[in-house]
C-alpha cells in the first residue's frame, strides 16, 4: 500500500464522519423542542464535522503538492467562535425569560 493510498484512505474516512456530524447537527436543529436543547447540536456536531472536512482537504491538497494554510486558519476560526456565539446566545435567551429550564 502507498502513502497515497493511505491518506486517501483517511481523508475519505474523514470527509464521511464530517459529512455524518454535520447531518446529525442538522437534524438535532430542526427535531428538538426548546432554544437550549436546538442550540446544542450545531455548536458541537456541525462544528465537529466542519473540522473533519476541513482536515481532509487539508491532506488533499498537501496530496497535491499545495500547502495551504486556509483550511487550518477556518478550522481555528470555528473552533473558538462557535462556543463563544453559543455562551453569548444562552445568555441573551436566559437574560430575556429567565424561566427557561437551564441545562
């Protein structure tokens, strides 16, 4: 087996579990009840299965001979923003009905 092979291997792999989290994120979205639970699931699934693909099109590309440093700068760039979108919404939710049932 080559080294290409292989890492087409994982970037398949990768593209498939990214593709899988972001479908669960999607569905958590829409089929849960209330704000807190529906908030959940894009915040860590989606932001999971982004992370996936964007790994493996950071081994594609380095297949290619192409170092782009892109795909690493968005990955970061979701990993800290997401959290701190959803903190900030929880908080504007909890600051505008404070009866809502915290998690």
């Amino acid at each position: 087996m080559t080294t290409t092979f292989l890492l087409d291997l994982v970037s398949s792999a990768l593209v498939i579990v990214g593709v899988f989290f972001t479908l669960v994120g999607s569905i958590g979205l829409v089929k849960l009840s209330d704000f807190m639970k529906r908030l959940h699931c894009p915040t860590k699934a989606s932001t999971l299965g982004v992370g996936c693909v964007l790994i493996a099109s950071m081994i594609d590309f380095s297949l290619a001979g192409e170092t782009s440093l892109h795909e690493l700068l968005i990955s970061l760039f979701i990993f800290i923003t997401a959290p701190v979108s959803a903190h900030l919404m929880v908080k504007a939710a909890l600051r505008d009905d404070p009866n809502i049932p915290r998690p």
